[in-house]
C-alpha cells in the first residue's frame, strides 16, 4: 500500500510551525520524546516505547561453524522486520528500502563499532563458535524508528544471557538454566543512534523528528555514539549539504542525549536484575496491571499557559473598537422599515399572489359549473370526464359561446387586477 501524501495545507502548516520553534506535541527544538523501556520475561527481549513509535528486540544464539577468515572469532546478526501492524505502507514478506537502510546502520552502529566482544563468543577454534541473533520488530511507526531500534538492540544485548558450556575433550557440552547459570555477553560499550532533522536546506534543526515531520523534511543525520563521547557512525540521507559547524553543533547535542539515554537503559536494568533476584513479578507479567501492553495510550500534554493573558490583552487592544450607533433605517415602502444594506424585503408576498390567483381560479369554475347546470335543463348535451387532470366539457354551440364570453370577461378582470398590484409595488 502507498504512503499517503500530506496536503499542502498540512505541509504549510508544519513548515510554518518549525520557522516559529513549535512542533506539534508541544516539544521544544532539542527536546526528547519520553522513553520507556521494558523487558520481557526471558532473558534478551526488551521493548521501547518513544513517544508512539514501539519496538520490540529479540536476542537469541545457537552455536555455528565459524568463518573461515576469523576463526576465533563469534558472530553477529541483525534482522528488522517491518509488519504492517505498524504501518498500513509496510508489506508482509517483502524487503523495503526502509528495512535495508535500518539493518546496515544497526549493522555500523553496533557490530563495526565493536561493542561486543567477539572472541569471548569462541567456544572451540575454527569449529564452533556462537551466534548472536538480534530480531528487532516494529509494532508501531510514528516516526525516528532508527533511535528506538538501536536502544532496543543495545538494551536486549545487555539482557541477554547465553547458556553455559562444558568441554571435555572433542564433545561440547551445553548447560540448561537449571543446572548452570547464564552467562552474559560481554560488552564494551553502549553506541546509541541519535537522529537530527533539518529543514529548508539546513535552516532550521529537529531532535527526535516524529513520522509527520519526517515526510516535509529535506535531510536526515544519524549519529552513533556511547558516553564516553565516542562517534562510532555517522550518515546523513536526503542529499541536503551540511557545515562543519553544523555537524558539531549536532554532536554535542548527541553527546548530551546518549548519556542521559545511557543513564536510563543502566537504571532499567538494575530494576529488573533487582526484581528477579527477589522473586518479584518482572517481564510480562509486570507489565500487565500497569496496561504497558497497549500500543495507544491517553497521555496528559502540558500547555504553555504562561503569557495568555498578555497576550489576549494585546489582541483586545489591537482590534478595531465597533461603531456605537447603528445604521438609519431606510424606508423603501410606507409602512416598511429595513435596516442595513440589501434587497427589497419580499417575503411573504409571493405566497399571497398564489393563494389569490387559486381563489380566483376557484371562482371561475363554480361560475362555469353554474352555467352548465342552467343550460342542462334547456335540453344541451353536457360531458364531463372522469380524468383527475382536466374537465372537458362538451356544449351545443349557443353554451359554448355564452361560456367563452364569460372566460374573456375573467381573464380581463385578471390582467386588470394583476395591473394594478403591479402598480402598486
């Protein structure tokens, strides 16, 4: 299915929007939508909510021959799935360009920046080794899908935790959870993606653009980078050329946002190890009394209500003072009066015309029926149909002249009448 295109006056109304500092949800220029992260009840599966926009990473392992170049060596997968549960534009089974872009710079972000220690993933040289699988599905699109799913790739890969194995001579041996713990991967550091808009060919510059500001957008910067300040990618899309010193500008505002997302992905973390070492509920079915399962929630939106008041004061102030004294009435007819410019007031005269020219009709045939009932006695032959439409009325030829001169005498007394009303108007 298509995208459906904005309207021009959505599209002039969201640009107009950005030149003023305002954005739709009521967010500042730098300002973050609200991160919730939450995890599921098996080890390596994470949900992120950011704003509307939900995605759910799966992290899963197996053990695999190595590649030939790197024996000792483990090996990670990235796979994103874009179901049309989140977008009516995404289709089921087939690869967009959407999905390509995404996995190549998760692929950037998290594996050529080497997070992840991969020798540590080694079981036994140039024959087996772990796989490291990173699922990331999208429930729902509502803009900035390549930030919630790098935190939720990085996140999961901090839950996740890979069974323990056991080698004695050529045989491998590996542990369920219930007879050895789980051991976690190990992992250096946390690259966190963060996304800049810019607009009007560089003008004006959005953090965190939503689905709506990304369709009127002319340039997208993605940066990777962990706490420590680290760039570990970079790509800019839209072929909008950018200055050095606006790239800098959007690195520190990176730096600021990654370690604040770091501090939160740290602090949910030690929430859940606390929870499940206390035998308390976590993953699923914690989440289930709180209702974070639902993608559409009713969320309380702050107004700025500062300076309402002076601002409805300059708007009286400003506004054209109304005339105190009304119009003079003009006086078209005696005995009518209209106030204000405009046509000559008709209503009800038509109405009057019509009942007047019905009454007139109706007396006009009770004269007809008289005339025939009179000369029905003399001995004239009289037809009257039975039709709802018309009477026709047959005559000898002295009743039919006596009727016709009576009809001209009417229709006289008509046109006199109607003459006169003229004449009066």
């Amino acid at each position: 299915m298509k995208e459906t295109p904005l309207s021009n006056c959505e599209r002039d109304f969201l640009l107009k929007a950005i030149q003023e500092k305002k954005r739709l949800d009521g967010r500042q220029t730098y300002d973050y939508r609200k991160l919730k992260i939450m995890f599921g009840t098996d080890f390596g599966c994470c949900f992120v909510e950011l704003g509307k926009t939900r995605v759910m990473a799966q992290v899963s392992c197996e053990l695999v021959a190595p590649k030939d170049n790197r024996p000792n060596e483990g090996i990670m997968f990235f796979n994103v799935e874009l179901s049309p549960m989140a977008s009516p534009t995404f289709e089921q089974g087939r690869q967009s360009e959407l999905s390509v872009k995404l996995n190549r710079q998760l692929e950037r972000c998290l594996r050529n920046s080497k997070c992840i220690d991969t020798e540590s993933l080694c079981v036994v040289s140039g024959e087996k080794v772990w796989q490291i699988r990173v699922d990331v599905h999208l429930l729902n699109h509502d803009g900035n899908l390549m930030d919630a799913a790098s935190i939720a790739a990085v996140t999961a890969l901090c839950h996740f935790r890979r069974p323990d194995v056991g080698i004695q001579g050529d045989e491998v041996t590996v542990y369920s959870t219930e007879e050895r713990d789980p051991i976690p991967l190990s992992i250096y550091h946390m690259p966190i993606s963060v996304s800049f808009a810019f607009f009007q060919q560089g003008t004006y510059l959005l953090v965190d653009p939503s689905e709506r500001e990304e369709r009127v957008m002319d340039g997208l910067l993605m940066i990777a980078m962990n706490k420590h300040r680290e760039i570990c990618s970079i790509q800019s899309s839209g072929g909008i050329m950018l200055l050095k010193e606006q790239v800098m500008r959007c690195s520190k505002i990176a730096s600021v946002k990654v370690s604040e997302i770091t501090e939160l992905i740290t602090k949910a973390l030690e929430n859940d190890k606390t929870a499940r070492k206390s035998g308390g509920r976590c993953g699923f079915a914690e989440s289930m009394p709180q209702e974070r399962i639902t993608a559409m929630k009713k969320e309380e939106t702050s107004v700025e209500m500062t300076d309402v008041t002076e601002k409805a004061g300059d708007m009286v102030l400003q506004a054209e003072v109304p005339p105190q004294t009304s119009q003079s009435p003009v006086v078209p007819l005696p005995g009518m009066g209209q106030v204000g410019q405009g046509l000559q007031n008709s209503w009800g005269m038509e109405e009057d015309e019509q009942d007047e020219e019905e009454n007139f009709n109706s007396d006009e045939d009770k004269e007809t029926v008289m005339e025939v009932v009179k000369n029905q006695g003399q001995g004239d032959v009289v037809e009257i149909s039975d039709s709802e439409e018309d009477e026709v009325v047959i005559l000898e030829p002295e009743a039919v002249d006596k009727v016709k001169k009576k009809k001209s005498s009417n229709s006289h007394l008509k046109g006199s009448a109607a003459a006169q009303k003229l004449h009066n108007k």
